[in-house]
C-alpha cells in the first residue's frame, strides 16, 4: 500500500505484483529494476506439483511507465499424472495513470506470451493479454482492490479468450506487515470455468525488499484443491537512465 493518486519515487516502499493474483496498480520508480521470485505447490485430486521460480523482472523507464519480463518458471511433478515443462516469456508494459483523486490509483498493462514454453503447459501460437488493476485506500490501513484481466489465444480453436476478474480486501496490520483476503474467477470463452479464495500477506524487510506468503482453495470442481505459495522481492533504484547518472552543476 503506497500514496495513493501519483507515481512511485525511489523513496516510496516496494510494491509487487505479487503474492496475490491482483497485480499492483503502482509501477516501478523510474530508474529502478525490481525482481520479484516465487515458488508454488498445489494439488488438484491426486495430482501434486509444484512451481517457479515465477520471476517478473520491471524496469522503471520513465515516470509512471514501466517495462515488464515474466521469464520463463518450469512446472514439475509430485505425485499424480500432469503435464511438466516450462512456461512462455511473456514481455509487458504497465502505464500508471497520475492526477487521479488521492485515495485512488489505476494503470494499463499489455503484454504478449511467447510460444517459448511447453505447447503442454503453456499453449501454442503468440498470446497477448490487456490488463486493468485499481485500488482504492479506506483508511484507518484498510484497502480494497481489484483487476480485469483478458487473455487471448488466437491458435487456440476451442477457447479463443478467458476474461479473469479479482477483488481483494487488505488490511495494513503494521508498518510492515499487511494483510489480504482475494477472490479470483476465470471464465473461458468456452467450458467451465474456475473460481479460487487466496489469503496471505507480504512483510517488508525495508523499504526495498518483501518476503510474501499465500493459500489459495478452489471453489469448484474445476478448480485447484489448494495452492500454497512463498514469495521474495527486491528493487533497486537509481539504476537506469538519467536515475543512474549524478546531477552536474555549474
């Protein structure tokens, strides 16, 4: 949770993507790169597996823009039959969107997946995704956001788009520590679709570095019967461009 209705700065504390579904509404500082890493492990049935390290790289380019990597986290087995491999590169860009009112804040990502990953795991062909995340603060450390996400898959001839909405209700316990409850749901085009209650939390080690947490349960029978995650993050500023370089006098 950071000021609400303006753009990050390399003083504003760390925001992730990360451990909920609902990405952040903040972009990076400009000149900054963030690292955020995570590892899974969910079960559906008799099925077990596991994955990461589920890496997003964001690179601060310019006030309130962002360039964003997911790179490539591989899918193995525990117990069961399912499919292992890796997943797509997926490059992204996120605009925040300043001089909204102060308690609110709302970008733009789009993105494209890359068929660089296992057709099993990740699909075939190119799959761009266009991707609103909001939030709103309450106050008192109280927050509710959210996010509307469509996914495209031109190759695929049974389910060309999936729409996924979140919402989420989070609660800043202390000046480190903060709190979520989130409910997402995916509906494809065509089948059924998935529903899923996530809770956890991430703690701030310092201002630029996080530890997150999360379990997720399925609520139906599409979906998982329970996702279990662990999260670390790090940024650092004054890295990039003009944020690099000293101010010169004359």
């Amino acid at each position: 949770m950071a000021a609400a209705g303006e753009c990050p700065s390399p003083q504003s504390e760390i925001a992730t993507d990360r451990p909920d579904v609902t990405n952040s509404s903040l972009v990076v500082p400009a000149g900054s790169i963030q690292i955020e890493n995570g590892l899974n492990t969910s079960g559906e049935s008799t099925a077990k597996s596991f994955d990461g390290s589920n890496s997003r790289l964001r690179f601060g380019i310019a006030p309130c823009f962002e360039v964003l990597v997911d790179v490539p986290s591989y899918v193995g087995r525990l117990a069961g039959t399912i499919d292992t491999g890796f997943t797509n590169v997926t490059p992204g860009v996120k605009w925040q969107v300043s001089g909204l009112p102060e308690p609110a804040n709302l970008s733009v990502v789009a993105g494209v997946g890359l068929p660089t990953g296992t057709p099993a795991i990740s699909g075939a062909g190119l799959q761009p995704y266009l991707q609103v995340p909001w939030s709103y603060e309450l106050g008192g450390g109280w927050g509710i956001s959210g996010m509307f996400t469509s996914f495209f898959r031109p190759s695929d001839l049974a389910n060309h788009q999936t729409s996924e909405a979140t919402f989420v209700i989070e609660r800043k316990v202390s000046d480190k520590l903060a709190l979520f409850a989130e409910y997402v749901s995916d509906t494809p085009s065509r089948g059924a679709g998935t529903a899923l209650l996530n809770v956890g939390g991430g703690y701030l080690l310092n201002r630029t570095e996080q530890i997150d947490f999360h379990l997720a349960f399925g609520l139906n029978r599409n979906s998982p019967d329970y996702i279990v995650g662990i999260g670390y993050s790090y940024r650092w500023d004054n890295v990039i461009g003009t944020a690099a370089r000293p101010l010169l006098r004359h």
